[in-house]
C-alpha cells in the first residue's frame, strides 16, 4: 500500500483519500486504466478518415452481395476527382457476378481483394478496363491505412532523433538527421570512409586540421 499523504496547507490541508486495503486501491487503478484505455481507443479511431474507410467498405460489401447502392456523398466529395462515379456505380452491379463466380471468397471485403486479385491475374487487361473505377476504389482503401502509419513513423522517429539530439542542432542538422534515420537501410550501405575523404577535402583548414587521408 502507497504511503498515506496529507495535503499542503497551502491547498486547505485535511485528509488525502486513502484505499482501506489492497483490493480497494487495484479496483480503483484497474478502473482507471480502462477509462483511459476506452479514451484512447475512441480518439485513434473516432476520426474522419476511418469513417470514410468504413463507407468504402460497406459500399464493396453491398455490392458484392448484390445490394448495390450509390456512392455516398462524403465519397463523392472526397475522391470525386480520382474517380469516374457513374462508371463505378454500374461496375458495382457487376461485383456480385464476379463473387459469386469464386465461391470460396465469401463477402468480406478481404476475400472481395482476393478475388478481384485472381480475377485480374487471370483476364489481364481486359479485366483491369472492365472494372478499373473498383480496382481504384481498392486501391484507394487499401493505401489510407499505409499512409496513415507512415505518418505516425515518421513523427515517432523524429522524437527520437529529438530526444537523442536535444538542443544541439539547428534545422539543417535536423532534416539531415531526421534523413539518416529514417532511411538507415541506404545509410548503412555507404562508403563512410569516402565521405570522410570528401568533407575534409572541401578546404585547406580541414585538411590541416585533420591530415591527410
């Protein structure tokens, strides 16, 4: 049990709330913990982009089952200028014929990828024309989560390289930094000797400084 605390006068003193016994005071972490559990659970995936991916889902879902329906406004809206629309709803009302065709697929959307997948390795060109808006439509709901990750990387690594650094760098220092760590496979490839030879031969000083090489 945490050692009782009293308050600071400075704050009207009295007694601070204390758990009678152990089993009290774990209840009342546990019940915290998933409090701020639901929370963050509800600010990472209670945001426009998952509700837009939610609608392109159910669009294919529907259609594969063969319940097309337009495409929602916000899907309009959103990616009208990367989609023909009209052209999108009449190759959704061919999805159900294409599902149906491979009966082990069922009508997820992860077997509806998969079949689409078989079904454009197979009929080549002439597939990919006769249903390019729903390949593009795939194609669109399948890289928002990839770049969505990216972006989460990238701000992961630039608070570590921060944090590494400190105060110790200005803005040029950090891009560059902020490159060798990002892209450390290519980093690990080059010849540092070679660049060594290079940033010392850049002027006289550095050659007297550092001798020759």
């Amino acid at each position: 049990m945490p050692r009782r605390r009293k308050v600071p006068a400075r704050l009207g003193g009295g007694e601070v709330h204390a758990d009678g016994d152990p089993r009290a005071l774990y209840r009342r972490q546990y019940y915290e913990l998933l409090d701020l559990l639901i929370g963050q659970l509800e600010e990472r995936f209670d945001q426009p982009g998952f509700l837009v991916l939610q609608l392109v889902e159910r669009l294919i879902e529907s259609a594969a089952a063969g319940q097309a329906s337009p495409v929602p406004a916000e899907l309009r809206d959103l990616y009208g200028a990367d989609l023909n629309l009209p052209r999108l709803e009449t190759q959704l009302k061919l999805l159900t014929t294409i599902v149906n065709d491979d009966g082990d697929c069922g009508q997820n959307l992860n077997g509806i990828v998969q079949t689409l997948q078989s079904a454009s390795e197979s009929g080549g060109e002439v597939f990919r024309r006769l249903m390019s808006e729903v390949i593009t439509l795939v194609r669109i709901y399948l890289t928002v989560p990839v770049s969505t990750a990216t972006a989460e990387r990238t701000f992961s690594t630039l608070r570590r390289t921060k944090t590494y650094l400190r105060t110790t760098m200005g803005q040029v220092r950090l891009n560059s930094a902020m490159l060798c760590t990002t892209h450390r496979e290519r980093v690990d490839q080059l010849d540092v000797g070679a660049i060594a030879q290079q940033f010392v031969a850049v002027n006289d000083r550095r050659r007297g400084f550092f001798g020759p090489m």
